[in-house]
C-alpha cells in the first residue's frame, strides 16, 4: 500500500494525507499532479507493509519524495 503526503516545504506539522493507492505508478501520478503549478508543496510517498510497531503505529517508509 503506497500513502501519497503534500507537506509544506520542510514543516513536520503541515503533512496532510492526500490518498491510499495499491499501485506505485498511481500513487506517484497523483503525487506529482497535486503539487503541480504549487509553489512550496512538496510530496512524499511512503510505503506500508501492514506492520505496526509497539505504539501500534504503521510502519511506514518513505519510497519519493520531491525537492
């Protein structure tokens, strides 16, 4: 399961899930077009593996992110 985020630039507090998608190359087409014409929006993309970690949060890795 792959999870797209916009973020304002490098603010922790402004990541906002935009979607869930199953496939990479669909998560990465709506990563790239949500932040497109927004200057200072960046993306990041993790992906899950239905893991979670003693606190009981999923387990998440960062695959993309944009500059």
């Amino acid at each position: 399961m792959f999870q797209v985020y916009t973020q304002e630039g490098n603010k922790e507090l402004t990541k906002t899930l935009v979607g869930e998608f199953k496939d990479y190359d669909e998560a990465m087409d709506k990563a790239e077009a949500v932040i497109e014409g927004k200057d200072g929006l960046k993306y990041i993309v993790e992906e899950t593996n239905g893991c979670f970690n003693s606190y009981g949060d999923l387990v998440a890795t960062v695959i993309a992110e944009s500059d």
